[in-house]
C-alpha cells in the first residue's frame, strides 16, 4: 500500500468519526427541540428542531459518500442541498399557519433548549471546522453547523425579547429569519456542488 492510499485511508477515517458524531449529536438535539417546541409553542425552537433533522439526514449522506468516488460526493452535496431547501419550505409554512392561528410561545423554554443546543453546534462547528475547505460534501456539512450556531443565537434573542415584550412577533420572526439562512444554506450548497461537478 502506497503513502498515498494510507494518507486517503487515515482521512476517511477522520472523516467518518467526526460526521458520526455530528449525527448523533444533532438527531438527538432534533428529537428534544421538538418536543420543548412543541410544549413550548415557538416556531423558532420548532424551525431549530426541522433544521437539526435536515442536518442529521444531511451527515447520513455525507457518511455514506466518505470514501466513494467523487461524482457519488457530488450528488450526496445535491441531496443535501435539496433537504435544505425541502426544510425551510417546512418551517415557511409552519410560520404562516402560526401566524394566522396564533400561539404564545413560552421564552423559558425557548431560552434554556436554545443555550443548550448552541452550545452543541459550537462544539459540532468546531469538529467540522478543519474541514470548511475540504471536499465538497465536508464543506456541505460545515455549512450546516454554522447556519446552526446562527439560528440558535437568533432563537436565544427571540426568547429575551418576547420576555420583556410579551409578544409572539419576535418567534415568528426570527424563525422567518432561520427559513432565510436554511434556505441560503441550501443554495449555497447546491451552487458549490454545480461548480464542482463542471471542474470534475
């Protein structure tokens, strides 16, 4: 075996720790942001939680493509972007069905899941962080992890603020906001996997 095959091999393996870890991460942070979203009434916890999903789906891909040709990682960085955009179209319409039903969003709740999963994307953006410029389906997962530190930070704002307020408007809208950055996530990716398959 050459240095070169054992320097491919040790890089999989890396990659292949460092995704399965983010997977279990974020699909275990998808299943309690779901629930406190949904006790808790907040669109922006409920968008987190759909955001969580997609990136669990998303490493799933990412772990299959580890190790397999570069057109296999190509599309695994297409599927990616396409759970993207499918999410935020999610949390769009749930945004619009709040906003006409109504809902009293409990800042609490919003607050404490929300320090808590940042503090689990920090530490997933710092594991996926060597690899933002890496191959193409590594930087779609880097791109995941830090659109998710945003929208934590945002969800945290949104839980101060309608605690001095008493208004729903700032869950609405930052979960508005988090549809933008998943959705711009998602065609970011999906313009870095294009420009990828026309070099390859």
């Amino acid at each position: 075996m050459s240095s070169c095959d054992c320097h491919i091999e040790v890089n999989d393996a890396s990659q292949k720790g460092v995704l399965r870890k983010l997977l279990a991460l974020n699909a275990t942070m998808f299943v309690v942001e779901l629930v406190v979203g949904i006790i808790g009434e907040s669109t922006g916890v409920l968008a987190d939680s759909l955001d969580m999903l997609a990136d669990a789906l998303v490493y799933s891909v990412a772990l299959y493509a580890v190790g397999r040709c570069s057109s296999v990682k190509i599309k695994a960085a297409f599927l990616s972007g396409g759970f993207q955009l499918l999410i935020a179209l999610g949390i769009g319409t749930d945004i619009v069905r709040r906003a006409i039903t109504g809902s009293e969003p409990s800042s609490l709740l919003m607050f404490i899941v929300s320090i808590i999963a940042l503090a689990v994307n920090a530490y997933c953006l710092k594991l996926i962080s060597k690899e933002k410029e890496g191959e193409v389906h590594m930087r779609a997962s880097y791109i995941f992890s830090k659109n998710d530190v945003i929208a934590n930070s945002c969800v945290i704002l949104a839980s101060v603020i309608i605690y001095l307020t008493g208004s729903r408007w700032p869950d609405l809208i930052i979960g508005a906001i988090i549809t933008g950055v998943v959705l711009w996530g998602g065609i970011r990716i999906l313009v870095d996997a294009r420009q990828q398959s026309e070099r390859d």
